[in-house]
C-alpha cells in the first residue's frame, strides 16, 4: 500500500527533516508513527498526502511513485486518503451532518447517498443521533469522532492521522484507537502519528521511530516497545 525508498527531506535553508527513511506498509494494516517533536513524523505524512515532495528517494502509494507524478494528480490522490488531525478542523458553521458529509458533496453523491452513508459514519463512531447538532455543541473527544466519521463516510483506502488524541484524556484516546482498530479490520489502512507512547503499547500494533529524520527503529505488531 505505502512503500518509502530511501526518502529523503530537505526545507529551504538546509533544514533536513526526513534522511534515507525506508519502508513499507501492507495494505488493511494498522501502523503507528512516533518520535520525539520534530522527529520528521508531519513531513512523513505530508509526503503521502502529497502537500509535499521527497528531495531524493521513492514514495510510492498504492502502486503510484508520488515522486515523479505531476502535481495535477494530487487531488485526485488525496480523494482516497482519510485525514484526521489533531484540532479535527470542523467547520464550526456547519452542522455535525454537513460536516462528515462534506468529502461525498465534493465527490458529487446524490442526496439520499449522501445521508445513508454520513449516517452509517457517525453510527460507526457512536454518534448517531447527534447529526443536527453544531461542533460547538460536542465535547472535545464528540468533535474528534466527527473527525474521524468524515474521515472515513468515502470508505478511503487509507487513513493518516497526526497526533489525533494530543488533546484527549485517556480513556478517550484508547476508545478513538480501538475505533481505528474497526476501521483497519474493514480493510483499509490506518497510520497514526503519535505521542502516546503508553497506549501504543497497550495496542501491540507495529510503530515505526523516528529520530532526527531517521527511521530509528521498527517494532513489529505485539512486541513491546
């Protein structure tokens, strides 16, 4: 699903974020990222969502080398990638529906799709009901599920997450993992970034390391950190 070569990252004034990082990421999988602030996970991710290019090396998705496609074709990659951040960026004028309907608006769905499948989202994080309620009217973890509804109401091949419980309390960030957790056993591939280190171990899911831009280490899935 997501292969790296030897992907290298280097900002305007020689900041480098990513050096030689290499590997890969079987499609259905579940695969946390983590590192120290400023390791090079957002980069990572960036990369993949094309927002950014490697300076050297191959970041190939889905088949596709995003190094050498055209800028043109980022849209169109980005329609199959879920994105969950860390402040969920809902539009706060919008109601809770409107809001994980949005990528299907986009996409142009007929109305009655539309509403089936945001509903069958919400449902799917334990929101159903709450459609006509406006973000300002849901706790922090609520707007974080929201996030993760509209994330997932196009059933994306993939799924990148930055830092989604950095502001969430522990029982929260555990219950929003074991929704990611659902989502990959549907197939599709989930990457989160992350800070937690506790709950990454609690999950036994593989994690890959960052330090100073390089993949630090990779911990296969139900061995300890």
């Amino acid at each position: 699903m997501i292969k790296f070569e030897r992907v290298s990252k280097t900002y305007p004034g020689s900041r480098r974020a990513l050096a030689d990082v290499s590997f890969e990421v079987e499609r259905g999988s579940m695969v946390f990222l983590t590192g120290h602030s400023g390791a090079g996970k957002s980069t990572l991710l960036r990369l993949v969502m094309m927002l950014d290019r490697a300076s050297r090396g191959k970041v190939i998705v889905d088949g596709r080398d995003l190094s050498s496609s055209p800028d043109r074709v980022a849209p169109q990659v980005r329609r199959d990638i879920g994105m969950i951040f860390q402040d969920n960026k809902l539009l706060k004028d919008k109601t809770v529906a409107d809001n994980v309907a949005l990528p299907l608006m986009i996409a142009g769905l007929k109305y009655a799709d539309i509403r089936k499948r945001a509903r069958a989202a919400l449902d799917m994080v334990g929101l159903l009901g709450r459609e006509k309620d406006w973000p300002l009217m849901l706790s922090g973890g609520e707007q974080q599920r929201v996030g993760i509804a509209r994330a997932i109401v196009s059933m994306p091949p993939l799924i990148l997450a930055d830092e989604p419980t950095g502001n969430l309390d522990p029982i929260l960030s555990k219950e929003l993992f074991d929704l990611f957790h659902h989502v990959s056993e549907q197939g599709t591939t989930v990457i989160i970034a992350s800070h937690d280190l506790d709950l990454i171990r609690r999950t036994r899911k593989r994690v890959l390391v960052l330090s100073a831009g390089r993949l630090a280490d990779d911990i296969p899935a139900s061995d300890d950190l």
